[in-house]
C-alpha cells in the first residue's frame, strides 16, 4: 500500500495536525516506510504461536497487598501541608466566574 500526498493531508486534518507544504513529502516517506514495514510484520507466519501480555517473562503471579479494613480518618495528615486549607479540604483560587 502506497500513500499519497492527499491522503497525507487527510490523516493530518483528522488527527488536527497542523502540517506545511514542505513537510507533506517527508511525512509520506515515513508512512509509506512504517506501511511496508507492517506488510512485512504481516507476511510472518505465527502459527501456533501463544499471544503474550509482556515481552518479558513472568515468573510468579502479581503479588496482592491483603484487603484490610481501614478507617480512612486521615485527611487532616493529608491537608496539613497544604497552603490554604479548610475542614480537611484544599483551598484553592476561583478560576471560573
């Protein structure tokens, strides 16, 4: 598959990118580089092959921190640093009339 200089304008209006008329040729070069490189990608035979989360193996499961019970009575620890703050809530300046 081959692109055009159009349709390097189209993808450019849809993704809202703001391209020049100098740089429509070098993006087309690069697009139609990473498009062979996927026909390529797409010519491997993967027969068998098992799909994997990670390139890198895992050797035990995801350890989980127990599901303890908490009180959750530590706002004021929260705010204390806080520049403005009032009944354990941040203060901040109105930004929206």
């Amino acid at each position: 598959m081959s692109v055009d200089e159009k349709t390097v304008k189209r993808v450019a209006h849809l993704a809202r990118i703001k391209v020049s008329e100098e740089d429509v040729p070098l993006l087309q070069k690069e697009l139609n580089g990473i498009l062979s490189f996927v026909e390529q990608l797409s010519s491997i035979d993967v027969e068998g092959v098992e799909p994997m989360a990670s390139g890198l193996p895992i050797f035990a499961e995801l350890r989980l921190r127990p599901d303890e019970v908490m009180t959750g009575d530590y706002a004021g620890d929260i705010t204390q640093n806080a520049p403005d703050q009032e009944d354990h809530y941040f203060r901040v300046p109105k930004v929206v009339e």
